[in-house]
C-alpha cells in the first residue's frame, strides 16, 4: 500500500504543478487587460473561425488565434464586418480590433478573458510534455524538475496566458521534435506520419519555426554519421543495416517526407481559412504590403501563388513569412539599458535573460553548465579518442544533443536579429534548457565514488548519505526560493524582474515593451480611479497609454482624457492627474541612439520640468503613485 501511494508520489507532484500554473494565470488574466498583441490577434482570429477570411494579422500563422476564437463562437457578439477596417484597410488589425472589443457594444473583457482560455490550456499542455519527455529521458522524479521551473517561471506564466503566439511556439517546437527524434530512434511509418502532423502543427504557431528544417537535417546527418562510425567497430558480418547510400537517402527522404506531411497541413488550415477572403481584395492587399519588398522577385513569386485558385492558400502563407523577413530586418525601434534604438544590440538578449530569469533558476543553470565541463575535461584526460567519446556519448543522449543544437541555433539566430522586442522570443528554448539542467545535476545527484575496501565502504556511504542529503537540501532550498519568487510576483509576471534588475518594481530602468510594459495594468488603472489612496478624488485623469485597452471605455468616457506629451501639461485645461505608460515614459526620456530621431514635442520637457529625475541608470521622474507595476501616476 505505502509502496504504490510511494509511486504516485511524482504524478500528485505534477498535478500540484499543472493547478498551481493554472491559479497563477488565472488570477493573471483576471486582473490584466488586452495587451498590445491581444488587440489584433483576438479580432483576426475571430475572423478565421466565424468567417473564414483571413484579412487580419498575415504576419503571424493563424492556430494559436484562431483556437483562441473558438470559445467566442458560443457568445453573441458583433463583428466589424462593415467597417472600413474591415471592408477597405489593408490589414486594418488594430482598428477592428478596436472596434470589435470596445465600440460594437461587446464585453471586452469577457472576449479578452475567453480567448485566454486556450492560451492557459496550451501552456498546461506544454508542461505535461515537458515531463513526458523528460520522465523517458530522466525518470519521473527528476521529471519534475524541468516541469516546475517551466511550470512556474514568471516568464512562462506571464506569456503562458495571452493570446499570443510565442508559447504556442513553444509548445510546437517541443512536440514537433519529440516526435520527430520518435522517428529518428524508431523509423516506423506510423511515427513518420506522427512527426510531419507535429511538424505542421509547429510551422502554424509561429514562421520563426521554419528554422526547425535546417535543425532536423543537421539531426539526421549527425546521427547517420554516427551511426556509421559505431557500425565499423565490429566485423563486416555482424552489420545488419543498409549499405551507407540507401540508409543515408532513407534518412533524408524520410526527412523531407516529415516536412510534405507538415506542409499538407499547412495548407489544408491556410485553405479553410482562406475561402471567402476574396482573391481580388487578397491580391490588391499583399501587392500593397510587398511594394517595398526586397528582393523584388521574391514578392513576385508570392503574387504569382495568390493569382491561382489552388495556390493562393500557399501564398497567404507566404506572404506572412515574407513579412516577418521584412520586419526582423527592419528592427524595432525601443528602449534597452538606457537608449532607444531600432538597430538592436547582440547581447540583447542574454542580457535580458539574466535580469528576468529567477536568480535561483539561473544558479542551476550555471551549476549544470560548469558540472558538463568538468565532466568533459575529466573526461579529455582518459586515453579514450575524443571522436569515439562523442560518438558513444550521441549512441546514448541524442535527445539531449538535439536540445543543445536547438539552444544553441536558436540563440544565434536571436542575438543576430536587430528586432530586439523581448526575452518572450526565446520561450521556445526554455523547455531545453531545463531538461538539460536537470539531467546534469541528476549526473552529479548520483555520483558516487569508488571503494575498495569494507571499512572503506561503510565510511563512504556515511560520507555519501551526508553527500547526498547536503545536495538534496540545496536544490530543494534553491527551488522554494523560486517559488516565492514567483508568487511574490503574482500577478505582475510580465514585469517581473530578478534582483539582478532591481526587482519587479525597477526593472522598466533596462528594458520595456513585453518585457515589461505591454500594456497590462488599465484594468487596474480603473481601479486606482475609482479607490485612490488616502480618499482622494479623481474626477478626470489624462492617459497616455501603451497597450490594448481602451481608457475611455474602462474608466469612462468622461474620466479618462486621452493624452500625449504633445498636448503639454493637463493641468491647463483643468485636469489634475496624469497617467503614462512606462513603456511611452522611457521612449521620451531615453538616451537617442546615433542616427536615431525623436519630435522635441514627444519627449515630455513640461513633466521633466515639473519633476527633477532621480539620479541613476534609466531612473524616470519618480510618480506619486503606481497603477500595477507599468503605468506611472503623476499629481499635478
């Protein structure tokens, strides 16, 4: 009876997990409103599954929105369908977005909370994976390891519940490789078809997955070659496989049949979808968008795919992609360790990661990263080859190999791109690092040294008991100091920021945007208007803010005054109260980037006037009050 309540003991852990993860975001989601991606990506997806036209959001595949819309169906709402935004705009996202949550007469904030719900539910899904994957590769106790810090990372918690599409990525990546080292291990047909499904599933969350070809073939040819190397240690008879050509170019047919598969179901969803947006609107959209396209010939291809019936399913895709070229190239313009530049830095986002990544988090990291050092270098000074290490070591961890290319791919890959816009693009990374975490310290868990002797024995298992029980005290200590770290954080996730970065509070001094600031805290906005501090009274209030909340339609239309430092101090028109996004607050204030440009009129001289900065990195004129983390209070 004790033995079997024993054994349960790792699946009621991951039940605690997947409910604590659960609460977490649904006390989140309750209490944030539309974030700025959320105003585009909830309409497009609405206009997926209620009427199957895809007008809206191209720059972005179309599953994680349009699963998010299926909840909307069962309740009655009023779509924009005759709205110029609709009817004339190319792409016109964010107007219907504006007009389909806040002046169509629908509860915007049961639409936003309602579309969350599939966001929430995926990001359930993606810890249950984690651990599946990681109880084959670890066992399942040290497979809770991996699924906590995932489950419970701010980061994941904060992202985990919008509709957005970088944890949907996550989630693709995740499950598209899972399947796919399945086939590798066991070429079975059924674990083909398994792996191309998966692979399609991956391709429709996010176009930055596309980089899931070139890493699956590097995959392919690094376990073939492998393979053959381990093959010519025994004699000729005992090979029982295909001579080196036919195993070769069944591998990599294999390979490029997962990616067909994929692809069928790329375009079958981009079909669906596609059916009564009408050609002609189609082509007049994507021509207008590919107009400033380089290479030219590329956007050609693409207009030439939407002219045929058959294939304009296939260049709807496309043209996403090819949008998402233009965009990376093109950079984002944003605030980053006290300048404001559209070039992007490289050491973006490692920085970014260090100062959000729980410290506690980043110290098993670090301890992983320095015992696979020391395991290779002990193991470099054995008279063993090094080809034949590495050769046995990828015979039994190519799972783990295969994580490590990714983080590795993925990373470069970011920190190449100018379009520096938040650590939530790295998300799909996350699952790996941890899984390799784990799997180091369960390696230094575990080790024991030799004996020789009885006397010796005994005294060694004393010294491993205290060995062991020392260890066991510090990963447990370090991953209850996680936890608090992240309900401390409850419900502000995405501000949340380590003590590296001066905490939640004063993280918005190195970085904004998603990482920070994405528009989350109108809701409570609202709520400070109407319970201000020491029973003040706030009759009107001007908001400059970022994000994809409507402050008329929240605190009212005669309370809240839409404003922008352009419109100078609001006390001059009888307003009192100034409320400013701290995304909006660093983009006036920061330091310009050479070549970079601002409107004297945006950078709110009259409030630094007004208000003395504190001296100190990325400081901002210090408000009388808060309204969440995000949006600064000023009393004029």
């Amino acid at each position: 009876m004790l033995r079997k309540i024993y054994q349960k003991i790792p699946f009621l852990a991951l039940g605690i997990i997947l409910a604590a993860a659960l609460a977490f975001m649904l006390n989140a989601s309750r209490g944030d409103s539309a974030i700025m991606d959320e105003l585009a990506h909830i309409p497009a997806g609405y206009g997926y599954v209620k009427y199957l036209d895809y007008r809206l959001n191209p720059e972005h595949p179309p599953l994680l929105k349009a699963l998010s819309a299926l909840p909307l169906l069962g309740l009655d709402l009023r779509f924009p369908t005759d709205h110029k935004s609709w009817t004339q705009d190319i792409n016109g996202q964010w107007e219907t977005g504006n007009e389909f949550l806040y002046q169509s007469g629908n509860d915007a904030q049961k639409i936003v909370f309602y579309a969350r719900l599939f966001p929430i539910i995926l990001t359930l899904l993606t810890i249950l994976l984690i651990y599946v994957w990681s109880k084959e590769l670890l066992g399942r106790r040290w497979a809770l390891l991996p699924a906590f810090l995932f489950g419970l990372s701010p980061t994941v918690l904060a992202h985990g519940h919008y509709v957005t599409t970088d944890l949907a990525a996550t989630f693709g990546l995740l499950i598209s490789s899972y399947t796919f080292l399945k086939f590798v291990l066991r070429p079975k047909k059924l674990n083909l078809i398994l792996a191309g499904i998966c692979f399609g599933i991956a391709q429709l969350t996010k176009f930055s997955l596309v980089l899931i070809i070139p890493y699956f073939v590097i995959l392919i040819v690094v376990f073939w070659a492998a393979q053959k190397i381990r093959e010519r240690r025994v004699p000729a008879s005992e090979i029982q496989i295909q001579p080196i050509s036919k195993s070769f170019w069944y591998y990599l047919g294999s390979t490029v049949l997962i990616f067909v598969i994929g692809y069928v179901l790329v375009y079958l969803v981009y079909f669906i979808f596609t059916m009564n947006y009408p050609q002609d609107k189609q082509l007049s959209d994507a021509s207008f968008t590919l107009n400033s396209f380089s290479p030219k010939w590329l956007g050609n291809i693409d207009i030439g795919m939407m002219k045929s019936k058959i294939l304009r399913p296939l260049g709807e895709y496309f043209l996403g992609f090819l949008m998402v070229l233009q965009r990376s190239a093109g950079g984002n313009t944003g605030y980053f360790l006290g300048e404001v530049s559209s070039v992007g830095a490289w050491y973006y986002f490692p920085v970014v990661f260090l100062l959000k990544e729980p410290i506690p988090s980043l110290l098993l990291i670090l301890f992983a990263i320095i015992l696979a050092l020391r395991k290779t270098f002990s193991n470099a000074a054995t008279h063993v080859p090094k080809s034949k290490r590495l050769v046995d070591w990828l015979g039994t961890h190519f799972p783990e190999f295969s994580m490590l290319v990714f983080i590795v791919i993925y990373w470069v890959y970011s920190m190449r791109s100018p379009l520096n816009i938040g650590l939530r693009h790295l998300l799909p990374t996350l699952p790996f690092i941890y899984i390799l975490t784990a799997g180091a310290l369960k390696s230094w868990f575990n080790a024991n040294a030799s004996y020789q002797s009885f006397i010796t024995m005994i005294f060694q298992k004393i010294k491993n008991l205290l060995r062991g029980s020392f260890k066991f005290g510090l990963i447990l200590m370090l991953l209850i100091w996680y936890f608090f770290e992240t309900a401390l954080a409850s419900p502000h996730f995405l501000s949340y920021f380590n003590e590296f970065g001066g905490g939640t509070a004063s993280g918005y001094r190195y970085v904004v945007d998603s990482n920070y600031d994405w528009g989350q805290d109108l809701k409570r906005l609202k709520e400070w208007v109407e319970n201000p501090p020491a029973g003040g009274n706030v009759q009107k209030i001007a908001v400059d803010y970022f994000g994809g909340g409507n402050p008329k339609y929240l605190l009212g239309e005669n309370v809240a005054e839409n404003w922008w430092s352009g419109r100078g101090n609001p006390k001059n028109i009888g307003i009192d109260w100034l409320a400013v996004s701290a995304n909006t607050l660093q983009g006036a204030f920061g330091k310009l980037h050479p070549g970079q440009s601002r409107q004297p009129e945006d950078e709110y001289k009259w409030l630094k006037d007004l208000r003395t900065s504190p001296q100190g990195f990325g400081e901002l004129p210090q408000p009388d009050f808060r309204a969440g983390t995000s949006i600064f209070i000023y009393k004029l």
